[in-house]
C-alpha cells in the first residue's frame, strides 16, 4: 500500500491522498474491474447495516482509521469522481486511488485492478487540477505528503535476487514521479511475514510456513530500507519513518 496524506493546516485546505493496496482501498476495484472486488457478503459486516462497502474488511479500513485520527473524512475513490462536472472542491478534501491487487509492477493482478504507475499518473492529474485552482504555492503546501507501502511478491519462477532488484528499481523510479510532484514525507511500512499467510501454508506439506517466502519478504525490505536511504541523501527535504511489518507481525521463526 501507498498512502500520501496531505495538508495538516487548517480546514478547508487538508486533504488525504491515498494510493496503492487493497488494505486502503475504499471502492475503486468496484467501478471498472470485475473480479477483485468486495461487494459481498461477509465483507463490511460490522458496518452498521452489515453492508458490503467495496472495502476489503469487516468494517472500516486502515484509510478510515487514518482519516479519523486526522480528524478528515475519509476520500472518495478516485474513480467515483469520473464524468461529475463539479469535482474540485471535492478534489481538496483528498483522494483515494488504492485499488485491492495492486503492486509495483503493472504486471501485478494484471486485469483485475489499477496499476501503481496509474495511481500515480490520476494523482498527477489531480494535482495540476488543484494547482490551477489554488495556485502552485498552496498546491505545494497541500501536497506535503507522506506515504507509507508494502511490497507484495509475485509467484512465478523467477531468481529472487533479480526480482527484488526489479521491484526496488520500479518502486524508486515511482518514488521520484511522487516526490517530483511535491511529496516529501513518507510513513513506509515494509512487507509482513507474507509465508505466513494461510494460502501459502495451505501449500506445504505440513501447514508450515512458506521459508521461501519469508526469505524474499526480508530481501524486499532490507533492499527497501536502502531505498529509502538512498532517497533520504538525494533528495534534500525528503523525510521518512519505516516501519517494520515483519517484525510486528511476529515475522522471527
Ligand atoms: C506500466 O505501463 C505504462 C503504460 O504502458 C508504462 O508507461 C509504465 O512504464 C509501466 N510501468 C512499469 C512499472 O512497468
């Protein structure tokens, strides 16, 4: 997931920007694609008329929460705001691009969701829409992002070492189109114990955990930390806080 969050001033000038995963994605699988989608039962049952919002979980998700704490009310999905004539003040209080399946590389759940580079070329359009009605200056200022993201690995034959560095030469390259369009506070949250998860257990013999997958979780974010470094030393006003998914997950055998 990537999420950039936007504007801590005074209302009516904040707004969240969202992007990446299904873990934020608040309805935008729902308008286009047709098979990642969570609009049925039991998602969105603790949701006050056991509804299914779009949201993949039981009720509100980590977008909500965030919203929340901010004080902010949660963003639209981006592609509800298509075809409205009167989008811009809307625009402000913050979009959400996330899409459940999404990864770094276009290749990630192909068909069934929107690509990360797609988010990021909507979140440019946003941006000079809001430019052109508030000014380059405050545009700046609202844009004053943070971001947090997941890694999430693809299961095909491949060389790990030659795939992670594909990831992470993709992930900087869109890193740098974020940061070019302002933001320079990111939150990183680095890829869980993803050999852990039930699908893959279910896969080993013994419902072990998958130690292949665990290995390729901590190359990606050890190779991410150093990304993260490496972006922190070029670019000047760059700022970030990494949190470590594995570990918090219980990730240690
Ligand atoms: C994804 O596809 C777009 C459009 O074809 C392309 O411009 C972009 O470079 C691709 N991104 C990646 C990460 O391959």
């Amino acid at each position: 997931m990537v999420c950039i969050i936007c504007g801590f001033g005074q209302a009516p000038d904040q707004g969240m920007y969202l992007l990446r995963a299904s873990i934020i994605d608040v309805g935008n699988n729902n308008f286009n694609f047709h098979r990642a989608k969570a609009n049925y039962f039991a998602y969105g049952i603790d949701f006050t008329d056991s509804k299914a919002t779009s949201r993949f979980s039981n009720g509100k998700n980590a977008a909500d929460f965030l919203a929340e704490k901010l004080g902010l009310p949660s963003p639209k999905p981006y592609l509800s705001f298509i075809n409205k004539a009167d989008i811009d003040d809307e625009l402000l209080k913050g979009v959400n691009y996330a899409s459940g399946g999404a990864g770094i590389l276009n290749s990630t759940y192909k068909g069934y969701c929107i690509p990360f580079d797609k988010q990021v070329n909507y979140f440019s359009e946003v941006v000079r829409v809001i430019s052109r009605q508030i000014g380059p200056e405050k545009t700046e200022k609202h844009i004053g992002a943070k971001i947090s993201l997941r890694i999430r690995r693809r299961r095909l034959q491949f060389d790990p070492e030659k795939y992670v560095s594909e990831l992470i030469n993709t992930l900087r390259q869109q890193f740098k189109d974020i940061c070019n369009l302002g933001a320079h506070k990111f939150i990183i949250r680095s890829t869980g114990a993803q050999g852990r998860m039930p699908i893959l257990r279910s896969k080993t013999e013994t419902g072990a955990c998958d130690e292949d997958a665990n290995a390729l979780a901590m190359l990606c974010n050890k190779k991410l930390a150093s990304l993260m470094e490496e972006l922190n030393s070029e670019y000047h006003n760059f700022c970030y806080s990494f949190f470590n998914m594995y570990n918090a997950y219980g990730g240690r055998n």
